[in-house]
C-alpha cells in the first residue's frame, strides 16, 4: 500500500549436547535429505513446492540444507504436496553416543533481550557465554556424527539461491516480483506485494519514504519515539504485551503480502528482531513471506536499504516530501562533518545512566548510528567492551573513567535529565557535564533521512556551543 503523500549458505552449527527437545546434526540432516528426496521423486522444483506450501523458495531450501528444524505441520503439509506419507520411527543410539548424551541440558536463550537497555542485555550475555562455555566439549562421539553432517549439508544441491542465479531485485519480467534481503534469502512474489505488513522498526522508515504498512508489531510498539511519524491509527497487533511477534490469527486477517522484519545479526539465518527463537519465524514465516533488513554497521547504509526497499514496493523517490528530507540530511551531515573538522580535539562519550548502582558506556562499534556519527568525523570514546557486548557496566564511582569533552545521554525513558546529572554529586564532576557540554543520545532513531536527521540534529546541537574541558 503507497503512502497517499508519494506514493549467504551456512551448514549448521556443530551442537553436540542438544537439550532432550532438540534433534542433533545427524538427525536434522536425515529430514533435510527425507525432504529433498521427497520433492525430487515428485518431480518439483523448489519454486513449485514453496508455492504449493504458500511459502518461500528460500525457505524450503533452508529446510533442504537442515538450517531450519520443521514443525511437524510443515512435514505433514510436505508430505501431502508430494503425495507421501509421513511416518516416524525410532532408532536405538550406539551405545557410546547414547551415554555421551546428557539427559538435559539448561536452556540456552537463542535471542537477546532489546540491547538498547543494558542491564538486562548484559545479565543475558553473561548467562549465554557461562552456558556456552560449561557445555563446550561434550559429547564427543555426537561429534562425530555432526562433521559427517556438515560435509554432507556443504554440497550445491543444498545451497539456497546461489548468488549466480539470484535475479535483481524488483519486478521481473514475467511480473514476479523478487528481493534478497541482508541475510541474503531471496523473497520470490508472484507480483509485487502491496500488503506489507512490518516490525514496527521496518515501518516507521517505510512510512518516511512513501509505504503504508497495514500493520505492525514489534517489541518497540510502546516506545513513542520509535513510532516516528507513522500513522498511529495503523493497527498494532502485538500478540502480548511482553512480546514482540504479531498475533498470528490477527496476522492472517490482515492478509498481508509481505512481512519486513529488522535484523541486528543478519549473518545468523536463525535470528529476527523481536522473534523469540528458529520456531517462532518459521510459524510466521508459513502465513507471510519474511524480509530482513540490517540494523547493524552503520545507519547510513542501513537507510538507503529502507529507501530501495520502498521504492521497489511501489513508493516515488521523486515525491517532493522525500527529496526534502533528502536534502536536509544531506545538509545536517555536511554541518557535522564541518564541525567535527574544526573541533577535531574533542571527545564525545555515549552513555545511559539510571538511579541504580551501575551506568554504562556505550561501545560505539556495536551502534550503527554511533558508528556513522564516528565516520563522520566524532571523536567518541571506545569503551573497554569486546565486540558484540554494546556496553561497558561502570560503579558510579567509575564517573570519571572517560574525561570526555561531550556527555551524550540516552533519551530513553528512566534516564537522568541534564539537571540530574548535573547536580549529582558524582556525576556532576565530569568535566563535560560539569561544563553543561551534555547531548541527547537517540537511541530509537527511525531509519530514514527525516529519522536519522533528527537524530543528527542532536549531535549537531551539542558540537555548535562545546569547546575543550577534558
């Protein structure tokens, strides 16, 4: 629907110590070939049975090279579209893979809580790499099985869309419609879509660059900043309010085309923002087709995906509205990069303080709008935090770790105001607070370029009065 103002192939991972609910390398591999063996007997091509199933290419050839463990719904309607019957055995385990097994196994969380808010995240990081790390190393003779496994899913006929055979994106000429999105799964439509359905992420900017989503869900539904300035009367549909996944009937009464997710982790196949585990995207994947785009590297290239995407789902570049917003980023972002040329000495530092024992620092290289900001020429800080941990935790004692000439507060609610930093006695000895050099910190920037430019705005504002005190 047009807005009326403008109109990669990974073999499993080796997981040699599957929890009792979860099926082991060699176990997954066997339904993939089962699957495959069953479609080519049959004599269909991928593309036909995807549209049989009212699926994907991509994602039948995901179940071909066992990246994804099916339902036993989607076996079952397998099954049916290459006329067999779907039977389950059981086979005794070799005496000394049995007794490798464990019996259980705690879970392991397979998606983060929002990185936006760290102490939650970092409680999880933890947890995840104290289990990863207890479990590493077990099962030796499963080992075994997987790296057979994994040889065997390495072969072309397991490959989804092999990058020869991918066509441009957009309309093609027989009127299909295709598009292969950051984590490089190919969307095949037999038109272009015109429902599309979004994380609310995904359509805030699509809403900036000229697209109407007939709906949203998304773990950021109740933050009025992520909204931006779509629509509010677009229905919201949630499935609870601790979730971020749609309600699946209320999904299939929207009848959407399309559904554009983001993805903060495009390289794991396996992984959506605000979708809970593999299943939960298989379960919505079976009622709507999924695209991803990447939140992650830098905003920039992340807003020009949003700005392709919508004019390949039908919205004008060219709408007066649009080039606008254009120009005006374009302008902001040539004022920073003046600024920061002129005051190269200064330091900036990204931060969330809250009325608790910790604050935390942002690790720029994990931000995609910090990681712009930086290109453009900022001098931010780099936190004492590996890749992927976001943040650095600090004691509030810890005030004066990084002597900066900037403090850029999170805007995000339970953060301290300027007037609370400022005159608390700790954090208001920080040469950058204590100067009243203190920014906004957008950490729900809208990924278009009226989004990002406010965004940009901010940073923009603190650079125009601050001067060196650090």
């Amino acid at each position: 629907m047009r807005h009326p103002e403008s109109t990669r192939t990974p073999s499993p991972a080796a997981n040699t110590t599957p929890p009792a609910d979860q099926l082991d390398d060699e176990e997954i591999v066997d339904l993939a070939r089962a699957i495959q063996i069953a479609r080519t007997e049959a004599q269909l091509t991928q593309q036909q049975i995807a549209a049989m199933l009212g699926t994907t290419q991509g994602n039948i050839a995901r179940l071909e090279s066992g990246r994804h463990l099916p339902s036993t719904r989607i076996l079952q309607r397998v099954a049916r579209a290459t006329g067999t019957r779907l039977r389950v055995s059981f086979e005794r385990l070799p005496v000394a893979i049995a007794e490798a097994r464990p019996a259980l196994r705690p879970e392991v969380p397979l998606m983060s809580p929002d990185p936006r808010e760290p102490i939650p995240f970092l409680n999880w990081l933890a947890s995840r790499r104290a289990m990863l790390g207890a479990t590493a190393g077990l099962a030796s003779g499963a080992a075994l099985a997987s790296t057979a496994a994994a040889a065997q899913t390495a072969s072309p006929e397991a490959d989804a869309s092999p990058v020869a055979d991918i066509p441009a994106n957009g309309v093609q000429p027989d009127g299909s419609w295709v598009f292969t999105d950051d984590r490089g799964i190919t969307v095949t439509l037999p038109q272009a879509p015109t429902r599309i359905f979004a994380d609310l992420k995904a359509g805030a900017p699509l809403w900036d660059f000229g697209i109407t989503p007939i709906g949203v869900a998304g773990w950021t539904v109740a933050s009025d900043i992520a909204w931006g300035e779509l629509d509010r009367s677009i229905p919201e549909i949630n499935a609870g309010s601790d979730s971020g996944l749609p309600d699946p009937e209320k999904l299939i009464a929207l009848q959407p085309d399309l559904y554009v997710a983001v993805t903060s982790n495009p390289d794991d196949l396996d992984f959506l923002w605000g979708f809970p585990d593999a299943e939960s995207i298989a379960t919505i994947g079976e009622i709507v087709p999924i695209i991803a785009i990447s939140t992650t590297g830098s905003i920039d290239v992340n807003t020009a995906r949003f700005a392709e995407l919508a004019e390949l789902l039908g919205a004008d570049p060219t709408a007066p509205n649009i080039v606008e917003s254009r120009e005006i980023y374009d302008e902001t972002v040539a004022a920073i990069e003046a600024l920061t040329a002129e005051k190269s000495e200064l330091t900036a530092l990204f931060a969330t303080v809250k009325d608790d024992a910790e604050w935390h620092v942002a690790n720029w290289t994990d931000w995609a709008d910090l990681t712009f900001y930086s290109s453009l020429g900022l001098n931010i800080v780099k936190a004492n935090a590996e890749d992927g941990a976001f943040w650095e935790a600090l004691s509030r004692e810890q005030a004066l770790a990084y002597p900066t000439d900037l403090f850029f507060i999170s805007t995000r609610a339970g953060n301290f105001s300027v007037q609370e930093l400022q005159g608390d006695p700790i954090f208001g000895q920080h040469p950058a607070i204590k100067a009243g050099q203190i920014g906004a910190w957008d950490q729900d920037s809208v990924y278009s370029y009226r989004g990002v430019t406010v965004a940009l705005d901010l940073v923009k504002t603190a650079l125009e009065t601050a001067t060196k005190v650090s």
